[in-house]
C-alpha cells in the first residue's frame, strides 16, 4: 500500500498491475474488489484494507473494512476473503478455515502480545492473554474463485497471513497512521477530539 500510495495508485488497481500475466492471483483480487465494494466511499474514520499472498499453492487475498474511533479503538466490521485453492471436495471446510484463519490472525494482529518479567512470561492462559471473543468477530464472508487444472492448495493456514497486513491497511485509510509493529492495541490511533 505504502507503494500504491506514492505512485499515486489505488491499492486495489496497483496490484492489478503487479500481477498482470497471473490469472488466478486476478480473478482472486477481481473477486475481493466487487464482493468487497472495493472503491465505494465510506463515512470519516472507516477504511478499507486489502492483502493477497499464496501458500501451500492456495492463494488468498482479505479486505478488511473497519472502524477507528476519534478516541482509537478499532472494531473490524467485515472482512472479504477470495480463496483459490485450485479444486474443493467440501466447500464448507474451506468457509471455516478460512473464518478461523480470521480470527486467529485478528487475534494476533489485534491483541497477542507475550511479556516477560524477571526473567518469565506473564500471560499463562487465556485469562490474562487477549483473543479475538465473538464481540471482536466480523461477520466474514468467503468466495470460492477456482482455477483447477491440477492444482490442488492447502486450505488449514493460508487465511491467516493476508489478515494483519489487510487490517494495517484499512487503518491507514481510516487514519492517515501506518501501523509499523503489533499488536495493534498498543499504537496511538487517536485522531479526532478525545
């Protein structure tokens, strides 16, 4: 993004370029642009955020739209995925990967931090590390874009990847902030009377 923007490009339309000759990363991204409404404007303190990656031969692109606060909190609202992962047996299994890739990724981007002191890690369990909870979870919506052919990707972690980069994107948007480490909470998003 920080690229597009000192091209003087939309994020969306600058990896298009990048990706000319690479039809499934294109119809990947096409599908994240028109399910996401990619380009429709939204009210002061919203963003949208984008990110496409391959592993394990699935390539997965997210856009996540969110809300920042005058105050900076974040609360992500939706997030976009398009998956090719060549050919699927059961679609569903890729729906809920793909959903829990989500989460965890919002839960690391967004919260997960490790502290030490004296020596030894503070958090212990889930009572004093933070998580995305259902309250801190999109509704997040999944789009079959298949290539075929002899393709045949892994679909257990390539949702998680795209997710921190999509987040730090939208926040930009809604901002004018580049988010340069995690987790999220512990950057100062204000940007409006407190």
């Amino acid at each position: 993004d920080e690229m597009a923007l000192a091209a003087g490009q939309d994020p969306y339309r600058f990896r298009r370029k990048l990706l000319e000759g690479k039809p499934d990363f294109l119809a990947v991204l096409d599908t994240l642009a028109e399910k996401s409404d990619w380009g429709k404007p939204l009210p002061k303190g919203q963003g949208r955020g984008i990110a496409i990656h391959e592993s394990f031969g699935t390539i997965v692109g997210e856009v996540v739209e969110l809300a920042v606060s005058p105050q900076g909190e974040v609360k992500v609202q939706r997030v976009v995925a398009a998956v090719d992962c060549g050919h699927v047996v059961n679609p569903l299994t890729v729906e809920v990967q793909i959903e829990s890739a989500v989460v965890y990724g919002l839960s690391a981007a967004l919260f997960g931090e490790i502290t030490i002191e004296k020596g030894a890690v503070v958090q212990g369990n889930f009572d004093d590390y933070q998580v995305a909870r259902l309250a801190d979870t999109p509704p997040i919506e999944t789009h079959l874009v298949l290539s075929g052919g002899k393709k045949w990707g892994g679909i257990g972690e390539p949702g998680t990847p795209p997710i921190a980069p999509a987040v730090c994107n939208a926040i930009f948007a809604a901002t004018g902030k580049r988010i340069r480490s995690l987790p999220v909470k512990n950057t100062d998003l204000k940007w409006g009377p407190v």
